[in-house]
C-alpha cells in the first residue's frame, strides 16, 4: 500500500523537490499494517453477500470463455493442419513466398527430376490444390477446396 503525498510549500523552498510535484512512500504508523490490508479487502468482499456471489459467477464466467475460446483455437489449428498431417509426406517443397498450403504458387516441372535424383527421396508427388464451385444436392452453391494428387505420378518413382 501506498500514501500519496503532496509536498508543502516549505518543502518546495527548501530545494528538496520541486514544487507540485507528488511522492510515494510507504505509511509510517502502526495503524497500516500489511497483514489488515489482506483482512479489509477480504471483509470487503464478504460483507455484501450478493456483490460476492455475483463476483465469483463473473470470474467462474470468464474462466469459462477462455477454455472455450482455447478449445476453438485448438480445432482451428487441427482443422487448418488436417492436410499436412494426413498426407503422409515426410518433407514439403514449395515456391519461394508461398505462405500457406491453400494458397501455394505452382511450382516447375524440373524441380520434381532434382528432388528425384536425390539420394534417399523415393517419390515425388505433385500436390494440387484449388478453390472450386460446388453446386449441393438441395440447389444451392458454396465454394470448397479441392486436393489431389496425380496417382500415376506416384507409380513413376
């Protein structure tokens, strides 16, 4: 806990600090202890019996809200990661700048025949992924990602 105070204008003559100006220091009597700052607080809190309860829903509310919003950010992260963990690749090449998997820039032919002559690398597939419009069974349209890869490209190690 801290005492705020003002300096007096004879404080302020005397050069110790400049005038105006406001200072912390901790209480000087008996009266403030550290231990009845606890107790006050506690005894403010259980004195309105209705402000308490409503407290702890408040706070039982938020811990609510951030488990939810961690668990939304967990199936956001395995919803987003699904493709690349389901793909079964052991290394990704793509374009310099490329920023997602959803958004990648074609990359050349050639480089497949330079991954091909590495030493170890048994296949080497093109991935292809592209926003289509799909027309659903009750008439109406959304647009969807559609992944694949050439299967005969798969066979031609």
């Amino acid at each position: 806990m801290l005492r705020i105070a003002r300096n007096s204008p004879e404080v302020a003559r005397a050069g110790f600090t400049a005038p105006g100006t406001i200072r912390a220091t901790w209480p000087t009597t008996d009266r403030f202890r550290p231990g009845m700052v606890w107790l006050l607080a506690w005894r403010n809190l259980v004195n309105d019996r209705v402000r308490f309860v409503a407290t702890l829903v408040g706070i039982a509310f938020a811990v609510v809200l951030m488990a939810v919003q961690w668990g939304l950010l967990i199936g956001f992260a395995n919803t987003a990661s699904g493709l690349i963990n389901h793909a079964g690749a052991d290394f990704w090449v793509a374009s310099r700048g490329t920023s997602n998997v959803d958004q990648g820039l074609p990359v050349p032919e050639r480089w497949r025949f330079q991954l091909l002559s590495v030493p170890g690398v048994a296949a080497v597939d093109p991935l292809l992924v592209q926003f289509a419009p799909w027309k659903r069974p009750d008439g109406g349209s959304e647009y969807v990602i559609v992944v694949g890869y050439d299967r005969s490209a798969k066979a031609s190690k």
